[in-house]
C-alpha cells in the first residue's frame, strides 16, 4: 500500500463530484428550515462510516450475492451517467420520501453516502489503492462537514445562480469519470 498523491486527487474529484455537497446546499437549507438543527458532526460522522465500511466489506457482500467489481462498477457507471444528467438537466430521476429528521437519514445517507458514492468507492477501488480511496473520503467529509456547518452563509455568497452553475459543471465532470469507468471495466466483463 503506498499513498499517491495523484490517486488521493482523483479519488477525492470524483467522491466530491458525486456527493454533489455544494449542488446538496438548497436542499439543506431547506431541510434546515423543516425540522430545526441539523446535527453537522452526526451527519458527517456516520457519511465518513458508511463511506468506509462499504469499501471494505462491499465486495465481499457482491461476492456473497455473486457479482464480480466489473459488473458493479459498469453498473455504477450508469448510475452515475444518471446522476450527471440530472445535474446537467437540473431534473430529477430519483424520488424519495419526505424526511421526519435530517442528520442522519435523509442527510449522512441517502443524500452524503447515497448509492451513488457506494457504487463509486467500488468502483475506485477497482483502479485505486484501499489506502488513497480512505483518504479521499476523509478529505471529502471534511469537507462535507465545514459545508453542512456553512450551507446558509454559502448560499447567500454564491446565490442560487451560482450553485446551479456550479452543478452543471460537475455535472459535465461526473459524465465523463461515468464514461471512463464504463470503458475501463466493460472491458474486463468480456474477459
């Protein structure tokens, strides 16, 4: 295991493009605004968790099920491909429940480490190091975490105008890493 900068770089791109934390800052705001305080740490420190245990034992729960990382990475990129386009279009193809708390569900999980972010530490991990996935996930929850603390200060900074052009532009970058990741493992099905 060696730690790589560029690796902890790219891995940590990728995990902030999906996330979407700064695309995630009107639903927060409006979360904030239903049911009261947000719990900034909790939410972070369970995301962080998740994250983290799902690239250690996600294998090995596809194995117990019978899928093989290339299938759920080439998998994983359709979903990203997915969650691109809505960023991209500014539509909305996933549909869930309304929220009665928020640190925890619907903030650390499905919002923070939702099954987008679980299909892409699979797939990282099926290019990266374990060591550079980890630490790019602890610098994005970092980051996660001073956001959720910001979000109402942000939003006056940037305006709505302003995190909107922020989500197409990750948006567009999710695209391309869901297109990467289906051309480097659609090869690996065939062999």
């Amino acid at each position: 295991m060696e730690i790589n900068a560029k690796e902890i770089f790219t891995a940590g791109m990728i995990i902030f493009a999906v996330i979407d934390i700064l695309g995630s800052i009107p639903i927060i705001v409006d979360l904030r605004s239903r049911v009261g305080k947000i719990q900034s740490e909790k939410a972070s420190i369970v995301a962080a968790c998740i994250m983290i245990a799902f690239l250690f034992v996600g294998e090995s729960i596809l194995n117990l099920i019978g899928i093989d990382v290339n299938s759920f990475a080439v998998a994983g990129a359709f979903v990203l491909f997915f969650l691109a386009l809505e960023m991209i279009l500014g539509i909305r193809l996933y549909r869930d429940e309304e929220p009665q708390t928020a640190s925890i569900v619907p903030l650390a999980f499905p919002l923070i480490a939702g099954p987008g972010i679980m299909t892409t530490i699979l797939a990282l991990r099926a290019e990266y190091q374990t060591i550079n996935i980890v630490l790019a996930i602890i610098l994005n929850i970092i980051v996660v975490y001073v956001v959720l603390k910001l979000s109402s200060k942000i939003e006056r900074i940037i305006g709505s105008n302003g995190l909107g052009v922020i989500r197409k532009v990750f948006g567009v970058v999710l695209l391309a890493i869901a297109v990467k990741l289906f051309a480097t493992n659609v090869k690996g099905l065939f062999n």
